[in-house]
C-alpha cells in the first residue's frame, strides 16, 4: 500500500520503505515511528493518506 503527505506530495510505498531513512522494505505505515516526519517537508503522520 502507498501513502502519500497531504502537504508536498511525497509518497510512502510499505514495499519499498524508505532506504534513506533507514526503513526496510515491508515496513508497513502503522508501523513506522510515531514520530515519523515526511522527509521532505516535515509533515507528521497524520498529514498522510492512503494513495
């Protein structure tokens, strides 16, 4: 599943992770840190919707 920041745009896709923030493949969405930020502009969590 792929989740998308309602602020810039930037997707995160749970098959890929995110390598450049130390995120394995596979890492689903709930389970990423709660103090998880978009990398680009800084938005939380909640500011993410499935794309």
């Amino acid at each position: 599943m792929k989740y998308v920041c309602n602020l810039c745009g930037w997707e995160y896709d749970e098959e890929v992770g995110a390598p450049e923030m130390d995120i394995a493949p596979g890492t689903a969405f709930a389970d990423l840190p709660e103090d998880f930020a978009c990398p680009l502009c800084g938005a939380g969590k909640d500011e993410f919707s499935e794309a």
